[in-house]
C-alpha cells in the first residue's frame, strides 16, 4: 500500500472512501470533516483530503440536529446591528475577540446552508465589527423595529438560510419568548446591547461604572457557579448568568464588562488575573488542624498554684474575666478554628457548617446551615433557606445579610457570597450565622472535617472539628447524613 503522502487522487478516494463516507452520513460539514481527518489521521495528504471532501462524491451537510441555540439567537442580534450601521467586517477583532462558542457555531450553521467561506468570513467579521463598536458605544441601542425591518431587507448571502421550521436569523418573538423570557429588553441585555428602554430602567454600562474590584468579587462568584455546575465561562453563559432575577441589577451587565474591557475574553483574562492576586495576598499558610497541648513533664504530678507559692515562687493570677469578655474571647477563638478548617480545605471540596443546639439534638434534624466550596475563585458560601430544615424553624435575617453584601436569593433559594481571603470567608460565615440565622452559641458551632477524619460524622469536640460543648448525656451526637 503507498504511503499516504504519495497516494494519487483517485488511490486516495478509494483508500479514505469509508472514513469520508461515514463523515458524510454522520452529518458534519466539509470543514469539520477536514478537521476530524486532519486530527485523527495526521500524515494524511491535506490537498487530496480537500480536494475529496468538495468533489461531491459525497454530500456533507451538516443539517442533522439544527436548532436556534443561544449562540445563533445571540449572533442574530449582532448581525443585525452590523447590518444597521452598515459596518464594514473587522476580521481582526472577530479572529482575536470573539468567543470560541461563536466561532463554532455560527459558521457551521452557516457551512451547512452551503454559504460561501468568503460570505461565512464578512458574516462573523461584520459581528466583530458589531462587538467592537459596542465595546466603544455600549449605549448602542437596537430597538424592535430595527430588528424587523433587519428580517424585511435581509442580505442576499443569508436571504436563502431555511430548512424546515428552522430559520436563520429568527424572528423577534422566537428570540423574545427563548432568550429573553418574553422580553427584547432582557434578549438585548443578555448578548451585551442595550436596550431601547435603558435610561428608563436605570441600566448602568459605562465603563466608568464598573470598578475592578466589583468586576474581581463577581467573577469570583461566576467562576465558582461555573464549576459547580461544570460550565464553561463563555460570554453568553455569564450574560444569563447576570441577568438571572437573583442577581439582575446587583452584578455588572455584560454590556458594562465589554465596555470596561473591550472584550469578554479580555475580561476573563483580566479577573482572572485580580483573582489570582487576590488571593495570593489573602493566603497564609497552613495551620495544624487541631492544637496539641503539651503535658507536663510528670504526669502524675500536676501543677498546683498554692504548692508553688509554698515554695516561694511567685505566681501571677490572672484576672478574673467578665461574662462579656469571656464571651468575647470564645467567639474569637471560634473565629480561629474556622480560619484553620478553611485553610486545611482542599480545592474544588465542600466544608459544612451545623449548628448542634438543644433543639437540634431533640428533633434529630441535622441540616448544615452553610456550605462553603473552595475553587481558584476564593471561597463561595451557600446559607441553608428555612424552607430546607425539616424538623426546626431557622429565622433569616435578611435585612441584616443583604446588609453585609449576601446575594439576595430568587423565592425559596439560597443567599450567596464569595469570599477571597480566609480571614474574610471566616468572618463572614460566623457573622451570618450568629446574626443573620439566629445561632448565638458559640459553643453549638460545628463542622465537618476538611481533612477527611473518619470520626468527622460525630458531631463531639473530639473529632477534630469546630469545638463544641455536648449536649446530650452521652457526651455526643452522631450526624447520620451530613447529605
């Protein structure tokens, strides 16, 4: 058999005739099959493989499966912009700038409605354009009757873009009712536009309005969420993302993050960057999990005050401390241990804060009161709704929380907020127990182990967890599902 570098054209469509074949039924286009044989068969002719996948012995089409995604949805509304202002294509920005979702998408939508490469090109180039102006212009509006009068004058290289029920760009109210749950104001908002209604509405998107360190602690609390749900970062995710009802209003609009910016990837790798350096100044390193305290040097012997005065040596006594300094030092010391168990939790792990009281012991009902996940992004803390503990009745002090900076939740949620440094994450988790959940005993305060102690599903001060004082006979409680 001749190597794949010396086959002629017609040896190399009956050598590949499978692969080829295959990729065509499976429904990629030509430049994702070009693509996928590139990869996986690396020494093969590029020229031939080109040459084969155009000569129309076998169709890629690339159709199977086409729905209007948020990317499109998205691209749509750019587009139109592009169209509007008559803005000529800026295919460095759109080569350098754009998110890799929309590079992927749109041409192979496009790819599938045989549109030129030339034409894909001017389309995503033109968007870039669009983008780039926006970033400048972040008032840029696109009101609803730009947007049909768009759909009424289509350019010809799109005009013919329609299989079945599906169609490219959609109409008005298919992008109202799927991307901006019934309203164009909320569509726009999402994709980074502005809507026609802004100054009405009070919309913030000059750069000027956002500061890196608000940009710093929601990126923070975005990362986070896209961890815990294993998304990636992209820009029409944190536009959802930010327009969510829980936080519409309370974190920066993508429009503002581009203005400040210029661009979403430049964004990303700007917060990042804040985060990382957040952080590093944050840290500290690593305490012991627990103190050893040190024995005596006799056992057997322990130390007594009056034998040493007996013995003429001189003993200083402290003095005596009032209930409020008492108090004072065990909720200082709590402060403490908290710090250790944060520190000591490992990446991308959760830490669980209970609340062992009396009524928890007697109604059996061990819900944590707050998790904290630990990521590259800090420390993002959930507090446990009421609506969540089965058998006790937790009180929220809302005005208290939304006074410290917690994210108020939408109905039935939870309230949120990411910390960065342990000292921080420590303070504010205490804090919104004691005064925002009603726990006012610091001595009912109780972990689980970050460290993976076996005896960590035993709520008792000898389990290495944050101390506290039994309140049952027996001198412990065991927490049967810390789930």
């Amino acid at each position: 058999m001749p190597e794949a570098t010396d086959l002629t054209y017609i040896e190399f469509c009956e050598r590949y005739d499978s692969l080829l074949g295959g990729l065509a039924r499976m429904g990629w286009t030509s430049s994702e099959a070009v693509h996928r044989a590139s990869v996986l068969y690396p020494d093969i002719d590029r020229d031939l493989l080109d040459q084969a996948v155009h000569s129309g012995r076998w169709l890629f089409g690339g159709f199977q499966g086409q729905t209007h995604s948020n990317v499109l949805m998205a691209s749509a509304i750019w587009y139109a912009v592009a169209v509007s202002f008559d803005f000529e294509p800026d295919y460095e920005y759109a080569a350098v700038g754009l998110d890799p979702t929309i590079v992927q998408d749109l041409p192979r939508m496009l790819e599938s409605f045989a549109v030129p490469a030339e034409a894909i090109a001017g389309i995503v180039g033109r968007i870039g354009a669009a983008l780039k102006y926006m970033a400048e212009h972040p008032y840029t509006e696109l009101e609803e009757q730009a947007y049909d009068d768009f759909l009424a004058n289509l350019p010809q290289e799109i005009a013919h873009i329609s299989r079945g029920d599906f169609s490219w760009p959609p109409s008005r109210a298919l992008i109202e009712d799927r991307l901006g749950d019934r309203s164009w104001s909320k569509a726009l908002l999402k994709v980074g536009a502005c809507p026609p209604d802004a100054e009405g509405q009070g919309i913030k998107l000059e750069a000027h309005s956002l500061s890196e360190r608000t940009f710093r602690n929601t990126l923070g609390e975005f990362l986070n969420y896209c961890i815990r749900y294993d998304r990636k970062p992209s820009v029409l995710l944190y536009g959802s993302w930010a327009e969510d009802p829980a936080r519409s209003g309370r974190v920066p609009r993508l429009g503002a993050v581009r203005a400040k910016y210029g661009s979403w990837h430049l964004a990303l790798q700007a917060g990042r960057q804040m985060l990382n350096d957040a952080l590093a100044m944050g840290g500290s390193p690593a305490l012991p999990a627990r103190s050893v305290a040190q024995p005596p040097a006799d056992p057997t012997e322990p130390l007594n005050i009056e034998d040493i005065q007996a013995q003429g040596i001189g003993v200083v006594r402290p003095k005596p401390l009032t209930d409020s300094e008492r108090s004072a030092r065990a909720w200082q010391g709590l402060m403490s241990v908290m710090e250790q168990r944060l520190e000591e939790l490992p990446w991308s792990l959760s830490l669980r804060m209970y609340y062992i009281s009396p009524d928890v012991v007697a109604t059996g009902d061990y819900t944590n009161y707050v998790s904290i996940l630990r990521s590259p992004a800090g420390y993002f803390c959930e507090l446990t709704s009421p609506e969540e503990f089965g058998l006790i009745e937790v009180e929220l002090d809302t005005e208290f929380l939304e006074g410290a900076g917690w994210r108020t939740p939408a109905a039935g949620g939870r309230w949120t907020r990411n910390f960065l440094s342990v000292k921080d994450a420590a303070h504010g988790i205490i804090e919104a127990m004691r005064e925002g959940m009603g726990c006012d005993h610091s001595d009912y305060f109780q972990s689980d182990d970050p460290t993976g102690s076996p005896a960590a599903h035993a709520a008792h001060p000898s389990t290495g967890s944050i101390p506290m004082v039994p309140v049952t006979g027996s001198g412990y409680v065991v927490i049967e599902d810390l789930d």
